[in-house]
C-alpha cells in the first residue's frame, strides 16, 4: 500500500483512507472534524445495494448522530460533486468538493 497518498484518519473504519482525489480527501478530513459523525467509511468498489433498477455502489457510508437521532447516510459521487442520500428518507444533500 502507498501510504504516500495516505490521509490519516480519525473516525474512519481503518487507520487511513486511500482517497482517489484531492476531493475526498478533503472530504474525509471534514468527515473527522465534523462532531455528528461517529463514524465513517470507504466503501470497496464490491460494495451493492441491490434497488429495484440494479445495484447501486455507494463509495462511502457515514453514520451520525444529530440531535439524539442517528442516521447512516451512503454518498454517491461524480466528478467534485458528493451526493448524500440516507435510505430512511427522501433528503439528498449536495456537497461540492474542488478538485
């Protein structure tokens, strides 16, 4: 593994992401500092949610807690631009990340 390109995390599943971009890696390091996250991750490219169109493979999964609620948000992800999407609603949340 390159750790070179390594970011060392705080709340991840593991010790380090291996991001793909200057984005996520800005993008996990805000992960770590914001206080709802309690946890979060980089999904495997493996990783499916079957839906009824096909399966859908969110590169990251996030859980949070806000207001005594937790939530497990599944971000897709085009280009800078981070989708969020938590499967118990119908709220997406756009986030935009310069590469």
């Amino acid at each position: 593994m390159d750790f070179d390109k390594a970011y060392k995390a705080k709340k991840h599943i593991t010790d380090y992401v291996f991001s793909d971009s200057k984005g996520e890696r800005q993008f996990a390091h805000d992960l770590d500092e914001a206080k709802e996250v309690v946890v979060y991750a980089k999904l495997p490219r493996t990783f499916q949610i079957p839906t009824p169109v096909g399966n859908y493979a969110p590169d990251w999964a996030i859980a949070m807690e806000v207001n005594g609620i937790k939530h497990i948000f599944f971000i897709a992800e085009n280009l800078s631009v981070i989708c969020l999407f938590s499967p118990l609603s119908v709220d997406w949340h756009l986030l935009i990340y310069e590469d």
